[in-house]
C-alpha cells in the first residue's frame, strides 16, 4: 500500500489523500447480467427504454441503465400484413427504437428462419414511458419485405438522423449484407428506390456472416456497427459463439464505409472492436445511441463463466482526437470508473494478462500477470468535466519488494511506484495508490503495460480534484436534465445530475455561489451520494432572471466535507427549464476564482471550437447579480470562427498559440488571432487561464 509521491505533487492535499481512507462507498462493481438477445435502447426524458428479440416487443425500463424493469408487450398478436410476407415466423427479432422529435418508433422485423421471407415495419407512440398517459403502441405497417429468391435479407432494421435533419435505415443479414435506404420523417416509410450495400463479407471463410447493423453520425461523420460472425450458440453450446462487432466509418450516411485501415466494409472491411475476451463470448448484436452528454453501445454476449446464457451490456463508445470509434466500459454503476478486466488487452506472449477471479475484486475479476515487455491493457473513457483528477489504482503486490507500472494517459508516460501490499489476488480497499493527471472533456485512453518486478490490478477510478468550480455540463448522467444547442446545463423539476467522485478535500472555500438563467423560482440543492442525500447546499431560485445574463446565486454554505464523495444537484418547485452555469465554491462573488470550466469541446475533431460552457457570456457588459451582490469579473472567452479561420475573444489579451507538443508557433496581444496566418493543422490558442484546440483548415 502506499501513494505515489511525484515531485511535482506536494500539495497538502495529496498528503490527505494519502493518510486517509478516500473511497466511494460502491466502488466494487457487480454486473445485473440483465438477460436478452439484440438489444436496443433509446433515451428519454426519465431514463432509458430497452427491448430485445423474441418476447413480443416486451418493454423494459430503467432509470439509470443498470437497474432493469419488466413492463407489457407492445406487440401481443403480430400484424396480418407481416405473417403474410414471413409465413412461419415464430417471434419478432431485433427491434430498434428511435425518437422521432417527440414520436418514438420501434421498427421490427419478422422473418422465417433460414430464409430471407421477412418484413420490416414500424408502430408508434408520443411516449416510451408505460406509466405516462401518452403511452400505446399503434402499427403502421410495412417498410420493406423480402422474399425467399431475393439476395438480400429485411431483418435488422436500425434508424438514423443525419446532420441536415433527413433519416436512413440500415438493415440486412448475411447474403448482399447491409443495405441502406432513405426514409421520409413524417411517414416512417421509404423515400424512392435508391438502396445502398454498405457492408458485404464474400470469403469462403466469413461464410458471408455480417449482420445486425447500426449506425449514428459524430464530428460530422457516420459510423457503421455491425455483428460478424455465429450468434446464439449458449448453453452446452456456447463454445461455438464467435458472434463479434466490427465498424467502419463514412463521409455520407449511405457511403461507403471504411475502416481504420482504409478497407471499404463492402469488401470485407471492418475493424473489430469487440470479441470473446475472458468469459464474456460473443459480444455483438448491438444498438448504438445518444445519450445525455455521450454514445453508448447495448449489446449482448454470453457468460461463459456463469450460467452461459445472454446477457445485456451498456457500453461507452470512446472517440478519438481524429475521429475514430472505440468501445469504453461495460456500465456497472459507475461513470468514472474502469475495471482492468473490460480494457482491450495486447498480448506479447500466450498466456500473459490472465482475466483471473478473486472475490475481494471488483465485479469479481482483475488483470494478473502484467509482466511481459510488450503486453498493454488500453481502456478508453469519456470523461465529462476537463481538469485534474486522481486515478486510484487498485492493485495487489504479494513481493517484498516494490513494483512499477508504466502509465500512459493520453500520450504522457509515467511510471507508477507499486509498494507491496501482502498477498496476490487480494484487493482490500487500501490497496490503492493515487496517481495525479489531467485530462480532457471526451475521449481519454489510459494504457498500462508492465514495469519493472509484478503487481496485478484490479481497477482504476477518476477522482475529480474540485478547487473552486464545478461546471454544471460537467454532470455524468441524470434524469430531466440536458444540454442545450449552446452546451449549457438545463434541468427540469424533478430532475437530477450526477457528479460522481468529487475529492472534497481540495474545496478552497465552503461559500457557494451558483450561476443561473431563465429562473422562475423553486429550489436547486447540492446533496451528498444520493438523489435523496444529505443537503449540502441549498440555493433559493430567483422568480425571474432572464435568459441573456447568468445570474449569481449564494446558496447556503457547504459544511464539513472529507474524503471522495458523490455529488448531486436537484432541482424540485421550478415551473419552467432552469440553464445552470457554474457552481463556485468562492469567498465572495466579487472575487472570481480560477475558472476551471473553460475546456475543450466535446468533439475534438470539429472545426469549430471553443470552452465547453461559456458562464459569464452576455450581450449586455455587466454580469446580473441576485441580492444585490457585486458583479462577478467575466472569465476571458474565446472563440474559433471556421469560416474566417479566427480565432475571437470577449477582450483583448496576451495569447499564445502552440502545437500539440506544446511549442509557442506565435503569440501577440489583442482580441481576435488571425488563425489563416498560420500554417494549417490542430493548435492550442491560449490566453490566461482559457485555452481551445482549434482544428485550423
């Protein structure tokens, strides 16, 4: 046991985190292992709407996309129309749900088994939510159908928007693979005749096993998932199940679709991101989604360490500065967190980096012998709020003698001190060291490979270093609460937001101060580990504050604090959306703290971007103040106008701008940096405590 003394961390508060207990109090995970075959999920207002294949399209439910509920079948008796064109169907497979602006859409499929007699429609409802009175499914019929000579399969219909607000639907199995077609909005039916192959698999060896596709545009590009491969083999024949997710990327909806290597998917391209690892078989059969403030990935695979069945996972999809798509984390409970076993793992030799079961680990397994030069474990994470974090690595270290790892996060490599701990395989909750980083809003890649001796590890978890700000678009999840069109935090009466392991130690003040618009009374609350918690803090919402100009809130003051804990705002009496900027613990509202909101945007590979929210923004020159406080200093913005390849800021100041690297390329004084005088490629432009990546083209 021990921390980590890096010298560039002398802080008193790593000095605390190191001689006290800092845990969460569910920081061990354990999978629901939630049953079903080709899940689809879609977000709503409270929570998430999931359903699967073979089961009438049963509605299922959750609040937090763990926790799963049994609600009715949408689809009791199947439609005349589709037993006519599937005759000797025996269940609806692979449903996809879809909100249509306010009118959600389940598209199914029915098809004979072993032929390509199958039909694809859709029923609709102003609701997903079975207890609202908006709730009731009514079909609309068909889509599309095939018949047993066709070359094509229609069966596993999945729908998507494009950035100029027009719907396609991918669908297709094994034979021509994927096809994609225009749908119109309103209708739900098909626009013109125009069908594109976009993925297609025709070596002897694939068997022409590509299915299940799925797809959704990010940073102005379309990704494409689909499932390779033999599914359902589970039970005595679960050895059998090779099911896999491959992906490909496009410029246009309909195509074509490449892969990391640049191989077309409609010529047997794809890059696989999931596959049999461990004792969790057949990872495929997926949906990919929107959510709050990120993209998932549902999918199924079987538990070869269980009961051998199908179960259901929730996954971050985890994007790269260019663009590229990778699977995160098996949601378990926890946003910030990772479990070593679910990382991608590169082998140097047979048999290094075992999946090992312990029951002190967490979920119940860890990563063992990382101890061959070459070997690497990367875990990808989406992290909301930009800034300093802790990691807390939970390993074991039975030698007498320290061990190391090599950590890279993000590209920056350290070597991470591993005292030894006692025993192998045994992760009691001190068996941590805090490892201090920073990172990024988005996407984040931690790689751990081995050092010098041998430690196993179990899991790693992000501690937030919260010193006086904590950006309410920051949040990991909730219920009624979003971000706007302008990335601005709004929450709902009723709602919710998640700010999952906030080291309290590192608060500088216990004074609260909250930013606000668009106020019409009611209460916002900051509570401790729970929706329900302890109440921290108590903010009065003013009756009417406008939209233009945040407001400043003092809210009642934070009391004792210690440790690492969960962070919750509510919001309960409020009759309209209220947009929240900034929480602040400061000592008074006329001193502005260092503002840590100010980060990159949440997709890197824009051309356009700026700080993820812009608190002190207004078109009038004065910051509003509630009960009559002094006016807050506004934070220096900045932001990247693409089309005049400049970059602006609310005044002038000294700026810089640097390469990744971190080489200053030019610097100067004023209000705008004229990005076209310099060459084209990606650059940081910083001027006192704010800097943006721009992509300069």
């Amino acid at each position: 046991m021990g921390c980590n003394h890096s010298k560039s961390v002398t802080t008193l508060l790593f000095v605390a985190l190191c001689s006290q207990a800092v845990f969460s109090a569910d920081w061990y995970a354990k999978d629901p292992k939630w049953g079903g075959h080709d899940p689809a999920i879609v977000r709503y207002e409270d929570g998430y709407a999931l359903m699967t294949t073979n089961n009438h399209l049963l509605m299922q439910g959750s609040e937090d996309a763990l926790n799963w509920s049994n609600y009715k079948q949408a689809m009791p008796t199947f439609p005349s129309w589709l037993k006519n064109v599937a005759n000797g169907m025996e269940d609806i497979w692979a449903p996809d749900l879809f909100n249509f602006g306010g009118d959600y859409r389940i598209y199914y499929c029915g098809s004979v088994f072993g032929k390509r007699s199958s039909g694809i429609g859709y029923m609709s409802s102003k609701s997903v939510n079975p207890n609202s009175p908006d709730y009731g499914w009514t079909d609309k019929g068909e889509v599309i159908h095939t018949v047993a000579t066709d070359k094509y399969n229609a069966i596993d219909a999945d729908v998507m928007r494009d950035v100029d607000g027009n719907y396609w639907m991918a669908f297709g199995s094994f034979g021509l693979g994927i096809q994609v077609i225009k749908i119109d909005g309103t209708s739900g039916k098909r626009v013109g005749n125009d069908m594109y192959n976009v993925a297609r698999r025709t070596t002897k060896a694939s068997n022409g096993a590509v299915e299940g596709p799925s797809f959704i545009e990010h940073g102005g590009k379309y990704f494409l998932f689909t499932a390779w491969d033999v599914c359902c083999q589970q039970g005595p024949d679960i050895e059998n199940s090779t099911y896999k997710t491959a992906m490909g990327r496009a410029d246009k909806p309909q195509g074509p679709y490449y892969d990391r290597a640049g191989k077309d998917l409609a010529e047997n391209g794809g890059t696989i991101l999931l596959e049999r690892y461990g004792r969790y078989y057949g990872p495929g059969g997926g949906d990919v989604f929107q959510d709050l403030n990120r993209v998932r990935f549902v999918h199924h695979y079987y538990d070869n360490g269980g009961d051998k069945y199908a179960h259901i996972h929730v996954r971050d999809v985890v994007f790269t500065d260019d663009n590229w798509a990778e699977m995160g984390q098996p949601f378990l409970g926890r946003y910030l967190s990772a479990e070593a076993e679910h990382g991608t793992a590169t082998r140097a030799v047979s048999g290094d980096l075992k999946i090992t079961n312990s029951t002190t680990a967490s979920n119940g397994e860890y990563m063992a012998y990382i101890n061959t030069n070459g070997s690497k474990i990367r875990l990808p994470m989406n992290i909301q709020q930009a800034g300093d974090y802790f990691i807390r690595y939970r390993y074991a270290n039975g030698d007498a003698a320290d061990a190391t790892h090599n950590l890279t996060v993000n590209g920056k490599a350290q070597v991470v001190k591993l005292p030894p701990t006692g025993a192998w395989g045994t992760f009691p909750e001190k068996s941590t060291v805090n490892i201090p980083v920073s990172l990024k809003r988005g996407g984040n890649f931690i790689e751990v490979a081995p050092g010098e001796n041998f430690a196993e590890l179990d899991r790693l978890d992000f501690l937030r270093i919260i010193r006086d700000t904590i950006p309410a678009n920051g949040f990991d999840n909730g219920i009624r609460v979003r971000l706007d069109e302008k990335d601005q935090f709004a929450i709902k009466d009723g709602g919710y937001a998640i700010f999952e392991n906030v080291v309290t130690d590192s608060i500088k003040s216990t004074e609260v101060h909250v930013q606000m618009k668009n106020c019409a009374g009611g209460t916002l609350s900051l509570r401790a580990e729970s929706k329900k918690g302890t109440e921290i803090s108590k903010c009065s919402i003013p009756t009417t504050c406008g939209n233009e100009a945040w407001v400043d809130v003092k809210c009642s003051d934070l009391p004792k604090l210690e440790g690492v804990q969960d962070f919750y705002v509510t919001a309960t009496g409020i009759t309209d959306e209220l947009l929240v900027g900034n929480i602040k613990f400061v000592t008074s509202a006329a001193e502005p703290a260092e503002d840590t909101s100010k980060t990159e945007t949440k997709d890197p590979a824009s051309d356009t971007t700026g700080s993820v929210q812009d608190p002190d923004k207004t078109d009038s020159t004065t910051t509003i103040v509630a009960e009559n406080r002094p006016a807050v200093a506004p934070a220096l913005l900045m932001h990247y106008d693409a089309s005049a390849r400049t970059v602006r800021m609310s005044r002038a100041a000294k700026w810089n701008v640097m390469d990744l690297k971190g080489s200053v390329v030019a610097s100067g004084f004023g209000s705008e940096v004229r990005m076209g005088e310099i060459r084209r490629g990606t650059y940081l432009v910083k001027s006192e405590s704010t800097m943006i990546r721009v992509m300069n083209r």
